[in-house]
C-alpha cells in the first residue's frame, strides 16, 4: 500500500474494507497524496492517477474493487472518465465514486445521468469518505448477488424444463424408428407412423426457433439498431392474417370446435410475421391451460389508436393472473401438476415482440375460472 507522506490519521478498528483496492484519480497532487494516505490508514491499496487517460491505463492492467475520481481535470475530465469507464461491460458495476466541488445538486445530477454510484462534494471527512465506499460496495454486492439468483433460477428452469422438451419428441422418433425396423406395417400404421414423426418434428422445430428468436430478441435489446434485421424495416400488416393462425393452432390441438373469434379488419404498425408469433404464441397458451371443452375466445376491437386482442381462456387451473404478471423466461406455470408443452417462452417472447414495436400485454383473470391476456397493438393508418 502507498505509505509515503503519512497523515496523523487517528487509530480505527474498522477491519471492513482491509485489502480492498481502489483507484484514485486527482490532478491536485496534494489532496491525491491525502486521498491515498486515508485509503492507506483502512487498509486500501490505492492506484494513483491525475487523470482521465492515466487512469483508464492503470484500469487496464490493475484490479480494483472500486473509482474514487474528481471530477475538474485536465486531458480528460471526471465525467469523461467515467463514461468511458461505464462502455465497457467488464466495468458496468464497478463502484464508481465522484469527488466534485461544484454545488451539490448539478453534480448530483451530472454524475447520475453518467452512471456514478456515489458522489461526495468537497471537503469532506474520513469517515463520510468510508461511509460512501462501504454503501456502494454493498449495494454492488446486493446487485450482484440477485443478478446470481436469476441465473440460478433460469438453470433450474432448464434444468427442468429442456430433457423433457428434449426427450418427449425424441422419443417419439425413436418409437416409429422401433416400428418400422420390425417391418410389415399396414398402410393405416405408416400413416400414424408419419403423423408422430411430423408432430414430434414440428415441436422440435418450434423449440429451436424460439430458442433462436429468444436470443435474437436479447441481442436487440443491447443494439436497436439491428431490429430491422429480425422482421424487416416495414412495420405494416393487418388483422387479416389473425384467423387462419387462430384455427391452425386450435386444430393443433385438436379443439378447432372450442375456438371462437371476432376480428375486425385493421391496419397495425408491426410486421406480419412479428404479428402470427404473437397470436400463435398467446393461441397456443390459451389452450395449453384449459380442457377438451372449455372454449378459447379470441375477440378484437379498435381502442384509440391501438388494435385490442384479447385472448380469453377458460381453464388455467390454479394460475392467476398476477402469477402470469410476475413471469421470468423459461418460468412453466404448475409444471408439477400439469403435463406442458413448450419451453415457457410463449409469454415472453410475445411481450418483447410488442415491447418492440410499441405494443403491450396485460393480464386479468376470467370470470368463473380462466385467464384473459389483453394486446394492445398500434393502429398504422395509411399516409
């Protein structure tokens, strides 16, 4: 640790930031000096630099835990600094603190919109220094630790979720594989020997291109501009594609005799194909949590300048709405209780698809049982 021109700091006891690291940026070579003893009387090693460019260098090559900075410097200035500290992704939760003495609301304001963790106008004591370096640190760690449940629990959503995904369709194959090596099947056995290797296959299918569509969706948030890559760069289409994608899926299911839909002719601000995956999707849901029986209604109507769907079930059994509300990826709903198809993705990717050209979903739970999924979709009227 720097130990040179010590200051008569007084005797602490405080052990909670003993062997942190931190890096220390000031053009004034005296308060530097002063900022690097404190640090040094807690037990902080410290990294000097006078600017900006010094001080992206030491980052570079120099572990710390967290940025102490002013803010007035030359070459290159504390919010400079730290925008070019915030670019890069290995150094998006690093505690980055301010040192400024401009008054205390602009360089609050400043620093927030520039990603700063902390900010201390001068002059300011030992211990409110340490004070704000153990708050940053903490809430970096509390970040940091329900950043590591999330992931935890998408594992276990996949750990669940995909050999059965997996295993179900494979199987299937395989089964007909069995069958046909025995040979002499009738003609009606090769036709239900077909029938299960296209199902298996399209679930299959569906699978890997939600799979594909899910990541292309999460690398979109990241860099908008790539958006006309998934679907094109005319976001036109219209509610006359909606009943044919209805009725496939209910006949998927087997069900086309539940289904009842009232879709008004409408011209909406999404493309097509971004539009069928987002009925199939809530289609496919509808049905997936109800009965043989209970009817499906998919009902449409113009609200202001959106295009209002509404998905309404009648099944869902034990699923409310506010569950649905709290949904992460990969999450199935009374997977325990219930047989589903799918990787729990439907929801998901049909909310970022709206998400993505202005749109929105809801949920409201259906009377006497069932769940009712409200789309809103903007209305494109003709130039």
């Amino acid at each position: 640790m720097n130990s040179n021109n010590q200051q008569n700091f007084p005797p602490t006891n405080d052990t909670s930031l003993l062997g942190k690291r931190a890096l220390v940026v000031d053009d004034d070579p005296q308060f530097l000096k002063f900022l690097v003893n404190l640090l040094d009387h807690n037990g902080i090693f410290s990294i000097a630099a006078s600017n900006g460019h010094e001080a992206l260098t030491a980052l570079s090559s120099n572990p710390v835990d967290f940025i102490l900075s002013d803010v007035q410097m030359p070459e290159m200035d504390g919010y400079e600094f730290l925008s070019a500290v915030r670019s890069n992704p290995r150094y998006q939760l690093l505690p980055f603190i301010l040192l400024t003495g401009k008054p205390a609301y602009t360089g609050l304001q400043l620093g927030i919109r520039r990603g700063a963790d902390g900010y201390l106008p001068k002059p300011f004591d030992e211990q409110t220094l340490l004070d704000t370096v153990r708050g940053c640190l903490a809430r970096v760690q509390t970040i940091a630790a329900q950043a590591n449940s999330k992931l935890n629990e998408l594992r276990a959503n996949l750990l669940t979720m995909l050999p059965h995904e997996l295993h179900t369709p494979l199987n299937g194959i395989f089964g007909v594989a069995d069958l046909l090596e025995m040979g002499d099947a009738t003609p009606e056995e090769l036709a239900d020997c077909a029938q299960i290797l296209r199902s298996s296959g399209e679930r299959m299918l569906r699978l890997s291109t939600n799979f594909l569509l899910c990541a292309e969706l999460q690398l979109q948030e990241n860099h908008p501009e790539k958006t006309t890559l998934l679907f094109g760069s005319q976001p036109n289409s219209d509610t006359s594609s909606i009943p044919p994608i209805l009725e496939k899926r209910a006949t998927s299911w087997s069900r086309l005799s539940d289904l009842t839909h009232n879709i008004p002719y409408a011209q909406l601000a999404i493309p097509t194909p971004a539009l069928i995956k987002i009925v199939d999707e809530l289609t496919d849901n509808a049905f997936k949590f109800s009965a043989p029986g209970q009817k499906v209604e998919v009902i449409g109507s113009l609200q202001n300048n959106y295009f209002h769907l509404q998905f309404i079930d009648h099944g869902h059994t034990g699923t409310r709405a506010q569950t649905l509300s709290t949904r992460g990826i990969f999450v199935q709903f009374n997977r325990n209780k219930l047989e589903q198809q799918g990787a729990g993705l439907g929801i998901y990717l049909a909310e970022k698809l709206l998400n993505l050209y202005n749109g929105a979903i809801s949920f409201s739970d259906t009377p006497n049982g069932g769940i009712t999924a409200n789309v809103l979709i903007p209305l494109s009227y003709p130039s």
